[in-house]
C-alpha cells in the first residue's frame, strides 16, 4: 500500500504567495535545533563587524557590540546561505571590517550565547536585510515566468507547500516502521545531523528544498542535476546498461530514460543518511527511489514526482508530487560546505 501526497494542480497565484511568505522562514531553520533561537524574544545589537565568513551552510558575522546599556561583548550574527544572501543583494564585499551595524533579531535560548537570527540588518541609516522582504522576494519568485524553457535543462526553483514543509521540517507525511520511528524519536540535531561533517543533503529531500536551486544540464550520456545550497551534483546515467560496483554514496547510482520528454530516472545504493527519508528518518541499505521530471505549463514549470521506498525505515512506499518554477533570472551560485561553519551552524 502506498502513502501519497500530491497537493500540486496549478501554477501558484497570489493566494500562495501569501502561504509562503508564513512557510519560508521555518524552512531556513529546517537544520537546526528547535530550541537554539528564542523566536519570542527579540534584541537589538549595535557594534563593530570584526570578522566575517562567508561560508555554507550559513554566513556570519561578529559584532563587537551590545545590547542597550549592556556590556560589550562578541555576538555572532547568522544569515543565511550564500546563495540565498546573494538573492537578497549581497556578497562577499557587501560588509568590511569595521562596519558599524544595528542588528534585530532572535537572540539564542541560551543567554550564555551571544547569538542572533536578524530580522532587521543596517548599516547607519542603510537597510542591508530585512527578512520579511527577503522571503516575499522568496514567494513572489513562484510566480512563473512569461516564457517558459523547452526541456527540463536550466535553473529551478522548488515550489513550499504544506506536504513539503512537512516532509523538511517535521517528517510526518511519512509512515514508519517501528525502527523508523525509533530513530525519529532518538533524532537530534546537535549530534546526528548529516550536516555536521559537510555531509549532503540526499534526494528527494535535496530536490524539494526551496532555497535549493537547481541546475539541468542534458547530454546523450547523462543528466546532471547540481544544487547551489550545499554544492551537490547528481549525474544520471541515461539508457545505461552498466553494473554499478563502487560503494553507495549519499546520492545512490541513478540510472534514467526518456519517455518521450519526460525524464524517469531510478536511483538505489544509498548511503545511510539522517535525512534520507526526511528530516530525522535515516536511510537503509535498502532505499530506492523512483522520480519523473515533467515540462508543464508551457515550460514555465516542471512536476517532479517521486516514489520513495525503504523497507527497513517507511512502512510503505511514499508517493509525493511537487513543482519547480522556471528560473532563468537567477544567477547561479553553488556554495561548498565549510566545516566550521557546518558545526557552528548546527551548534553556536
């Protein structure tokens, strides 16, 4: 029996937007510890920039500063990844040592820990970030563009919705086996997270994240799918015959075909993963996965559709269907993993 989730009909309207705007913002927490930032507290802290790195999976900046009458302490200020600071007009020149920075934001649950989440980035009277124009800069690139692509090759973007959300952040569209959902009860962050040795993010979870973009590229040989968020690149063996002997890696061995313009491709040979199956469900030695990549719209989007199967950790198969938007405006920027910034992500 297989669990399905498909919310997926039409290209996305302002209603959506509206929907995303609320859903982004969990989702560029998806890797941490809930508890590590206290989203109902809110500090201002004014300093001078010290150090800057950045670096994936998230950059930072230290401030030699304080909070109100406060003593001056050190206070690391975590953005976003790169590539998603680049869309919001930012790179490595935007700041310099020295800078003079107020920023506003969550400060870490931990008092001891002189870190901050922004809401709200200036530079004097300069507003550098401000996060709710960032994730409605986010959803309103959901909307397709006029023209669209005439094969799956080009720039991506994955479409938020609730079943997506759920499959990143919480894991529950999925059905688990005893052992499943042992692991997912046992799952933490600090210590288990795939992330904390600049390990890759695995597909399907890769494939769905919306501050992924993806990258397309077709020969007569393969199909190459690279992503900017943690610089991975999955090649897709087309119409090939090959045994594969190497040993099993974060994103399996893909072999795919055409039928007619849509692209299936089915993948095995796993590595274990703490998010090979979600957020918090680790992957067997047994995982398969089976996608289709579909032009809709004119070009303007692609359905991408999947059927997960790991009986060692899902109770049954899931069937899961989402949308990427054409996006050739964006530059892409693909960003490798440093591993300090990796831990310090995952434990500031």
């Amino acid at each position: 029996m297989f669990r399905h989730c498909s919310r997926i009909s039409r290209l996305p309207g302002r209603g959506f937007v509206a929907l995303a705007v609320a859903l982004l913002p969990s989702l560029a927490h998806s890797h941490h510890s809930k508890a590590i930032y206290d989203t109902q507290a809110t500090v201002t802290v004014t300093g001078s920039v010290t150090r800057i790195q950045w670096t994936s999976p998230h950059a930072y900046i230290t401030l030699e500063g304080k909070v109100g009458w406060g003593e001056t302490r050190a206070w690391m200020i975590e953005l976003l990844n790169p590539a998603s600071m680049g869309r919001a007009g930012w790179n490595r020149s935007t700041l310099v040592i020295g800078d003079e920075l107020s920023v506003t934001g969550s400060p870490a649950s931990d008092s001891s820990n002189a870190s901050v989440y922004p809401y709200l980035i200036y530079r004097g009277e300069e507003r550098l970030f401000a996060d709710k124009d960032f994730y409605e800069g986010e959803a309103a690139t959901n909307s397709p563009p006029e023209t669209g692509a005439t094969s799956i090759a080009g720039i991506w973007k994955s479409v938020e919705t609730d079943d997506v959300r759920a499959f990143l952040t919480s894991s529950t569209v999925q059905e688990l086996t005893p052992q499943g959902e042992n692991y997912r009860a046992s799952y933490d962050d600090a210590t288990m997270n795939f992330a904390l040795d600049c390990g890759q993010l695995p597909a399907p979870a890769s494939m769905l994240l919306p501050s992924n973009t993806k990258r397309i590229a077709i020969t007569a040989e393969r199909v190459v799918i690279e992503s900017d968020y943690d610089g991975s690149r999955r090649e897709i063996r087309l119409n090939s015959g090959q045994i594969h002997t190497e040993p099993p890696t974060t994103q399996g061995f893909s072999t795919g075909r055409w039928e007619g313009s849509v692209l299936v491709v089915e993948s095995s040979l796993f590595a274990p993963n703490s998010w090979g199956n979600g957020r918090g469900i680790r992957s067997g030695t047994g995982k398969t996965l089976t996608e289709r990549f579909q032009l809709r719209d004119d070009g303007r989007a692609i359905e991408y559709s999947f059927t997960l199967n790991d009986p060692e950790m899902l109770a049954a198969p899931l069937a899961f269907s989402a949308r990427w938007i054409y996006r050739p405006d964006i530059e892409f920027l693909p960003d490798q993993c440093s591993l300090d910034s990796a831990r310090q992500f995952l434990n500031p």
